[in-house]
C-alpha cells in the first residue's frame, strides 16, 4: 500500500468505532399537541384584536 492511503479495513469505519446512531423519533401528533398550538395562536389573536378594540375607542374618544 502506497504511503498516505488509509487502508480498506479502517476507510470504512466511522469515527465512533463502526457504531451508528440514529435520530429518535419524532413525537407523535396527538390532541395535547396540537392543543397547546391552537390555545397559543387563539390567545395571540385575542391580544391583537383586544388592541384594535383599544384603537378604536380611543380614536372615537377625542
């Protein structure tokens, strides 16, 4: 084998010694998370519309 080339046995190896690791799985859609969403968006339509509302009246008031 020339000088400088890795040898076959090890060029296939990963650093970590041949172990593979994986990604976990994602969690699974479910009610709770899908819950936890919508609550979020709901309560920030909520805030803006309640700032519109403020907008409103206040521009009426002068």
């Amino acid at each position: 084998m020339p000088p400088g080339e890795t040898p076959p046995a090890e060029g296939s190896e990963s650093w970590a010694g041949g172990q593979t690791y994986h990604q976990p799985d994602l969690p699974h859609e479910s009610f709770w998370s899908r819950f936890g969403l919508v609550s979020v968006i709901a309560i920030g339509v909520l805030v803006a519309a309640l700032f519109v509302v403020w907008a409103v009246v206040r521009a009426v008031d002068l």
